[in-house]
C-alpha cells in the first residue's frame, strides 16, 4: 500500500536487562520478525534508532532521532519526517505480534484524521497507531516545550480512536496477542512459547 511502516527502537531495555529488538524468535530476531511482517504490505519501512550500526543487517532505511533523549514522541517525530508518504504506521520494537493486517487497516481508516490510535481495555496504544506525516509539526512543537508525553501531543490532534468493537470489523485475531509488548524477561519467555507453539 502506498504508506509508511516505521519501527521505533529507541528504548534503553532497562526492564529485559538486553536490547528488545534484538531477542530471538526461532532464528529470525525480534525487529527481523516485526519488519518481515510489515513489509507484506507497506511499501517503505524505516527504523528510527539511536544505534545505527546494530541494525544495518535489515538492509532497511535507519534514521536517528533529532531530539535524542525524549523519549518515543521524539521516534514518531524522527520517523515521520523522514518518511516519503503522508500516511503512516508507527509500532514499537517490542510487540512481536504486529499485524500488517491491522496496521494497514488503521492506515487505511486515516482518511481526514491527523491520526488513529486503537484503544483495548480502556489502554489507548500510539505506539501501535497511524499517523499523517503532518504531524511532526506537532510532535516538534510538544518536544521543545518539554511535554514528552504522547497522550499530551494526541490531545492537540484529530484522533480516531478505535476500541475492542471497531477492531474486530477489521481484524479477526487476538487483539491482546498483537497489543501485548514485552517489557521483562518472563514477558519475553511467554512470547517465545506462543511463537513456537503457533496458536
């Protein structure tokens, strides 16, 4: 489709206690894993890093963060304005479960909106969202006066927000698989039972 898919990895993986992106999954990495599945579907995929050289094994554009330490909103920002297209799809590097189904599906419900941000059990997920690139304007003016806070910027904007019921006329599967995001190491260790057990 005629969008972007950027991947952020960004974050100290202070919690796992090693790099998110970089766990195995069978033999493919986490980010390889989250990239393949992006690319049935997107035309162009960025990663927005702060560690290049790591990454360079993607063979995929890498851009930096041009307001490094300010956490994701600056990522969004990074991979927004390094994007080619209006419309984007952002996800973080630890949802090993991204759906390009999903994805291309909050892309496509962008229509007039500046973004769509699905929402499951009352937990809004902007880093599982589309974008219009126009929005880094944004994301430029709440870095600079320190409001890093994503929820802070979607105040400012046109926001679609989706819940549970307009997923699922989109999506058919497990809405807490795709949602679910690894932050420790037994977090990791269910997620890697899941994939090899293929439910």
């Amino acid at each position: 489709m005629k969008a972007g898919a950027i991947i952020l990895s960004g974050g100290k993986s202070s919690r796992m206690g090693t790099n998110k992106a970089l766990l195995k999954f069978h033999e493919k990495t986490n980010i390889e894993r989250i990239k393949d599945e992006l690319q049935h579907v997107f035309d162009d995929i960025i990663l927005v890093t702060n560690d290049p050289e790591t990454y360079q094994f993607l063979n995929i554009k890498i851009v930096t963060d041009q307001y490094p330490g300010s956490g994701p909103l600056a990522g969004i920002h990074a991979g927004l304005e390094a994007s080619d297209y209006e419309e984007n799809f952002v996800v973080a590097c630890d949802m090993p479960f991204v759906s390009a189904e999903l994805a291309s599906s909050l892309v496509k419900a962008l229509k007039h909106h500046d973004a769509v941000v699905p929402v499951s059990h009352g937990r809004q997920h902007p880093l599982f969202a589309a974008y219009q690139k126009r929005i880094a304007r944004e994301a430029k003016s709440c870095i600079e006066d320190g409001n890093l806070r994503i929820r802070h910027m979607l105040e400012k904007l046109n926001v679609r927000f989706l819940d549970e019921t307009d997923l699922q006329l989109y999506f058919e599967g497990s809405l807490d698989r795709v949602f679910f995001n690894m932050n420790h190491p037994e977090e990791y260790e269910n997620a890697r039972k899941w994939a090899e057990s293929g439910e």
